[in-house]
C-alpha cells in the first residue's frame, strides 16, 4: 500500500517486510530478529523513534477515555492553536490523516480561493488524481514520462494540461508557467535534495504575489526536521497555505493544513468532509509529539546526528575512493554511488547490512533515539559492505554477492 515500504525497493528477497514490534530505533521481524533501523525510520514519521513513551501514554489515554463520537474532540481545536501560534502568518487549520489527502484538501481551497484551475508543481504531493495528471501526455504511450515511476493509468485524462511543472531552483521555469498559463496555485517542497538558491524562495513569493497566485508550501517530510514547524521559518518566506504530515503525530496518523484566514474561508465554499478526520487519537498524539519536540529541540538533534552520518560516509568514501555522492537535508540524508550498477551495489549493501541486524539502503532519517553507538556498530558494519563495492568497481561481477534480484528504482521527482 506504500511505494516506499514494498520489498523491491530493498532487496527483493531479502528484506523482512513485516514486523511484530518496534521500540527506539530497532524493529523486530516476524521471526523476532532484532534490527537497528538506519533506513527510514517508518518513511520519515517517528522522528522521536518508535513507541516513544509519553506519545504513547497520552494515545493510551485518549483509548480510554474515548476516541470517537458524535461530538467533536477538543484536541483538534488545541492542535490548531498551537499550529497557528508557531507560524505566526497563518489562522487556520484543518486536519486529514495522511499527507495525500491534505495534500488534495490544500489544492481544493487554494483552487477555490485563486478562482483558477491550473497548478504548478516541483515535488511529490501524494497519489490523488489531481496530482498524477501531471503524467498524462498527449500520446498515451508517452503518459509518465515528466516523473517515471508513477503512472497515471485510471486518472481521467480530461484533467491533462490543468497541472504543470517546474524544476526546483528554476526561477526562470516557474515565470514561463506563469506567462503562459492562468496559473491559480503553486505547490512546492521548500527544499528536499537541494538548498535553495539565494533568493529563490523569496521570488517564488513575489511571483505568486504579483499574479494573486496561491502559494502552498508542503512541508508534509521537512517540517520539523530543522525547526519546530515549517522548514520555511528558517528561510523567512511565507506562503498562504503549508502542508504538514509525517512526523507530526510520531507514528500516528495526523495531517494538517492551516493557512492564512483569507485563503482558508474558501473551504466554506465548497465540499470537504471526512468522517475520520474527527477521531481522537490524531490530533492527542499530535499535541503530546509537539510538547516532546519542543522540550528536547528533536529537530536539531536528528540535524546533528544525520550531518554526522553524512560526514562519516563521504570519509569512508574517500578513503575507499568510491564514486559517492552525499545529499539530501541533514535528518533525511542519503548518497548514491556514481555506477550504472548502482541499484546492485544499493541491494548489496543492504543484504550484508541485514546479516549484521540493521536495516539499512543508501537513506538514513536518523530519530533522536539514535545513540553514538547504534551509529559506530552501523558504520563498523558498513565498511566492509562498501570495501566489497570497492572490489565490484574495480571488476569483481556484483552479481556473484547478490542473493536475488536487484532493487527497484523509486520514482523521479524534479526538487
Ligand atoms: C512532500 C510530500 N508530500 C506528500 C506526501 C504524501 O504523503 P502520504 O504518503 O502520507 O500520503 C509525501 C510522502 O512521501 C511527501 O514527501
């Protein structure tokens, strides 16, 4: 049900695939082997590491005193305020349960408040129709094309034309959308792979201002990887709507939209209901995740641990001479290997990295469970997996250390 949790995206024999509990930073399998989780840490949602007491304690809380009932739960209205008061240009919010969804929830009242179809994109946004219209083309044989890996097949393709892109730090992609299309929306990841270019953000405004554009920031992954709330408080730009998710519940499901009160009126001029958007448990883990965050600065913990982590790769690459490459923000840092058998070399290491208990590709989001030695064990198991891509470089077949077929790529974004 997740791209990112399928096994091909791993090893496609090898990688466990179900667990039966999870506590810090280590999972254990079905078979009860114990794993040091050094790969995503539940796709980049429990930046406070797994079953971390108090979140708990206050979801077990919310269990029994009630999770849902005809009435409204307090809660969304305390996280809402609490939203509101960290990003001091916005006035509202409105809850969803996965980053999708509010993804597709910040699209209709930014349509509805600009009066005009057309979006413009550079990131992933979620599975919704609205989005995956950017891959149908005009010769069905084309259709994915813009960003390979993530068909459109089954999306009407009467929506072709009303969602177009731009690439991440390409002011001069976005103006030409802009010229040449009634663009009433802009919908964009403040930074994933890339830092942004002096002033790009910033222009990114002005364009959106000048032209009565909506401007949405998804902060679903970077917020509250390197400030408590939207990444965009670093770099002083505001947008009318941002998009949170992920780690915002610490493992619970809990999404969130706010905006500015102009903007987020629309939303009373047309339909958006969902009947679990009301439960409890969301909106209770949420508050407790925050209260967390707040007291241990999680955000700069998990910053500090994962430039570390990038450090020690690009070492152990020099000394190895390896082709590698480190990027990405510092709590969800990555490398690649620069090789036309780098997908082999990606599987590899995680089928010796499984043997020596952790679960491990070329991505790591660091929680602040993560101590010194989980890392120092996980390094001291890298070294020899990365010796043997040496060798690989250097002419041993790679085929002959794998146990099964390679890993799948993901899907190709353009931020
Ligand atoms: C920036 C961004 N937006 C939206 C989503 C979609 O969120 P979800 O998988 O919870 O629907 C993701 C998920 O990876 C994301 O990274």
């Amino acid at each position: 049900m997740l791209l990112s949790k399928r096994t091909e995206m791993f090893h496609p024999t090898r990688w466990p695939a179900y667990f039966s509990r999870a506590k810090g930073c280590r999972v254990w399998d079905l078979d009860g082997r114990e794993y040091v989780d050094m790969s995503l840490m539940g796709v980049g949602t429990n930046t406070l590491g797994y079953g971390h007491p108090e979140v708990d304690a206050a979801v077990l809380a919310t269990v029994q005193a009630g999770n849902m009932t005809t009435l409204n739960c307090p809660e969304e209205v305390y996280l809402a305020e609490r939203l509101v008061s960290m990003h001091p240009w916005a006035d509202m919010a409105r809850f969803a349960r996965s980053g999708g969804e509010a993804n597709a929830v910040a699209i209709r009242i930014a349509r509805a408040a600009s009066g005009r179809d057309k979006v413009a994109v550079c990131g992933y946004h979620g599975w919704h129709d609205w989005y995956l219209s950017i891959n149908l083309a005009d010769d069905k044989g084309l259709d994915g094309h813009l960003l390979p890996g993530l068909e459109p097949r089954g999306v009407p393709r009467d929506l072709k034309g009303s969602v177009l892109t731009f690439t991440y730090n390409r002011i001069d992609e976005l103006k030409a959308l802009v010229a040449q299309h009634d663009i009433g929306v802009i919908k964009m990841e403040v930074s994933r792979n890339h830092r942004p270019n002096e002033g790009f953000l910033q222009r990114v405004r002005e364009i959106a201002t000048a032209k009565g554009i909506v401007l949405v920031f998804d902060e679903c992954t970077s917020g509250f990887r390197e400030s408590f709330g939207g990444l965009h408080l670093n770099y002083g730009v505001h947008p009318d709507m941002a998009v949170f998710g992920k780690t915002l519940g610490n493992g619970y499901a809990i999404t969130a939209v706010i905006g500015r009160r102009e903007v987020m009126e629309a939303a009373q001029s047309t339909f958006i209901s969902s009947t679990f958007w009301t439960e409890r448990i969301g909106p209770s883990a949420a508050l407790k995740t925050l209260e967390v965050m707040e007291k241990c600065e999680s955000w700069s913990v998990i910053t500090r641990k994962g430039r570390r982590i990038g450090e020690r790769w690009s070492a152990l690459g020099e000394r190895l001479d390896l082709p590698m490459a480190v990027s990405g923000l510092p709590s969800m840092i990555g490398f690649t290997i620069e090789s036309p058998d780098w997908l082999k070399y990606k599987t590899l290491i995680t089928q010796e990295m499984l043997k020596a208990g952790f679960l491990a590709s070329n991505a790591c989001y660091p929680s602040i469970q993560h101590d010194d030695a989980d890392v120092d064990a996980y390094f001291a198991a890298l070294e020899p997996v990365l010796v043997l891509v040496r060798e690989c470089l250097d002419g041993r077949p790679v085929d002959d250390l794998l146990e099964g077929p390679p890993c799948h790529g993901g899907f190709r974004r353009l931020s």
